[in-house]
C-alpha cells in the first residue's frame, strides 16, 4: 500500500504533501525531525490528511497532481476528511497496534 499526506503545523498553517509506503514510520521521522528540510524548517508535524492507494504509479501521479493544486482546493480536502484539523497520527497508531 502507499499513503499520500498532509502534514501542517497548525489550522490553516503551512501545507506539506508527502508519499510513503510506511505512513506510521514517515510520520515517525516528520514529528522527531529526522530528515532535516522542509518540514523540519517550519515545524510540519501534524499529520492532518492521508489516503490509502493499492498502485504506486497511481498514488505517485496523484501526489504530484496534488502538489499543484490551489491552496483552497487542499484546505477544503482536509476539512471534508478532517475538520478539526486534528493530528492524525494517534489514530492511525492505534489502528497499526490493534
């Protein structure tokens, strides 16, 4: 399986758009900075969007179609999905554990 996600410092915040096959481990690395860039420069740890996609050719695509997208058109993506704007990441640990 491959996740694209959204990570965000805060409600509204600076947008990051990732792609992992290990969502739990990559958001792992985001939250404890492992990788420095982007996300560490602005503090994106947040995980406040993902989805589940079976081809990685088809999530890849996606990913970059994403990317390009309005900032509006993102926002309103995680507020169908997450409106809240609640950190993910405790959810979907439980969900890897159980």
């Amino acid at each position: 399986m491959t996740f694209i996600y959204i990570l965000t410092n805060k409600p509204y915040g600076t947008l990051y758009i990732g792609l992992t096959t290990n969502l739990v481990k990559r958001i792992d690395d985001h939250k404890n900075k492992v990788v420095k860039g982007f996300t560490a420069k602005y503090n994106l740890t947040n995980l406040v969007y993902y989805e589940i996609h079976e081809d990685i050719e088809k999530a890849a695509q996606r990913e970059r179609l994403m990317k390009k997208w309005k900032r509006d058109w993102k926002i309103e993506l995680i507020e169908k999905a997450n409106p809240q704007w609640y950190d993910l990441y405790e959810d979907l640990t439980k969900k890897v554990m159980n």
